[in-house]
C-alpha cells in the first residue's frame, strides 16, 4: 500500500524528525511493543485484511475511497512494518507515521464495530501514537496543548486568576438578567460540580453565563472549582502522553472529592 499525500508543513512533525536517530527509532519501537503482550500478536495475527473496517472510517469515505485511507491500511502501513522490520525503520518512516495516526485517524473507534473479529484498531493506532509522542514527533498544535495540561493542567494556557476572574465576569452578566442567580465558586457538598473545557473561559466566556441560566432555571445545586481541576478535556489522551493524561484526570477526580459533591457534569 503506497503512501502518497500533498505534503503539509508542521515543524511539530517535520524539524522533529529530523533529530531522530536510527537507534533512537529502534529502542523506542522495541520498547513500547514490548509491553503490549498477546494483545498485539493477536490482533495482528487475526486481521485477515477484509477491510470491512473501510465503509466505517470517514476518512476513507470522504477521500473518495481511497483505500490507502481505511483503518486496515493504515495500521499496515504503520503498526505491521514497524512489527515486521523489529523498529529498524528511519526519520521519513516516523514522519508519516505522525501524519497517518494524528491527522488521519481520529480514534473514533467506530471501525472496530464493523470489523467480524472485533479488532480494536483504536488501539493499535494508539501505539503509533505513542511511538510518536516518545520520539517527539507530533503535530506542532496538538503537542503545545499538551505542553500547557502539563504546565497549567488546562489546555489553553490559562492562569488562574484569569479562570476565576472571567467566571466572576461572567457571573456580573448573568445577574443583569437573573438577579438572584450565581455561579458558586467552591460550594461543598452540592449536588454537581461542573466543569467546562478550557476554550470556553479563553475564547467563549459567554457560554458559562448560558450554563449558569440554565442551572439557575432549573434549580440545580451546582458548583465550580476555583482551583485546578476546573478543566474537563485531556488532549494528554489524544497525545498518547499518558503520564500527563492520569496527572490531569487525578485532579479534576481530587476537585470533586475536595468540594464533596455527588457527580461530575461536563460540557460536551
């Protein structure tokens, strides 16, 4: 199966790569694999390569079917030759391998369901992913968001103070329409802690006023953390920064059991 794309620039993919050495490849390779037991074996020994998968991947349908662009191709053209050459592979190798596995795939898990072995191609692009991330050969946008969960446990670099300070803003707009409405800060023992994802407070505050008309509505006993933990997503996940991802879902399970509520509510 030929890879053949109109090239994108991405210094996250491009100038990493070519800082990669072919031993660095290798050991980087061997290693992850090593720790994937009889799942991996498995899977790659029952793929019979009926790409039934294909019809599921939208990739593949909105590319006019290219089958270079189904989950089983792209997993041979990944996962099965790094299987297969033991990691002896080069910089080039690595490079399309980022833009098949973050640019190409989207890990809905969706061609899992059509596949008769139930093989889960999730996770074997979640290898290569991972493969990627260790070598540092990511998409320029998608590993600076990982930089901020890592440094801020947010993905927009937000500070708190500026957390706290657009969701008091927020909460003076709400009260020009509901009075008697708030958006409770650190409230224990309520019924729901909501969190929003971090673009919300940078880039569209108003929809935590919207949120809070709602609660407001509805008579929902509701707080928010002031603190770390406010932010739902975890683009550490989509990385396959896996240290990163648990450090990020710890604290927003930790604002919860702080503030003592009884669930967790988050945006969409």
């Amino acid at each position: 199966m030929s890879y053949d794309r109109k090239s994108i620039p991405d210094l996250g993919i491009d100038e990493s790569a070519k800082r990669l050495t072919p031993e660095k490849i290798e050991k980087t390779i061997n290693a992850v694999l090593k720790g994937t037991g009889a799942r991996l074996k498995a899977y790659l020994e029952t793929c019979i390569h009926c790409a039934l998968c294909s019809e599921a991947c939208h990739y593949y349908l909105s590319h006019d079917k290219d089958p270079s662009y189904s989950p089983v191709a792209k997993v041979k053209m990944t996962l099965w030759e790094m299987v297969k050459k033991k990691g002896k592979v080069d910089a080039d190798f690595i490079r399309q391998c980022s833009r098949i596995a973050y640019t190409e795939c989207n890990r809905c898990r969706r061609c899992s369901l059509y596949c008769p072995y139930g093989i889960d191609i999730w996770y074997l692009m979640a290898l290569v992913r991972r493969i990627c991330l260790l070598l540092k050969v990511v998409p320029q946008y998608q590993m600076d968001t990982n930089y901020s969960h890592s440094a801020t446990l947010n993905m927009m670099w937000l500070k708190q103070d500026d957390w706290v300070d657009t969701v008091q803003w927020q909460e003076e707009e709400v009260r020009m329409d509901y009075p008697t409405a708030r958006i409770p800060f650190d409230k224990e023992g309520a019924e729901i802690m909501y969190t929003p994802i971090a673009p919300e407070p940078k880039f569209k505050p108003q929809l935590l006023a919207a949120t809070a008309k709602i609660f407001h509505a509805a008579g929902v006993d509701w707080t928010m953390p002031s603190f770390d933990g406010w932010d739902n997503s975890d683009i550490s996940m989509h990385s396959a920064d896996f240290e990163t991802m648990a450090r990020v879902e710890r604290k927003h399970f930790e604002a919860a059991i702080k503030l003592k509520v009884k669930r967790i509510v988050m945006c969409e």
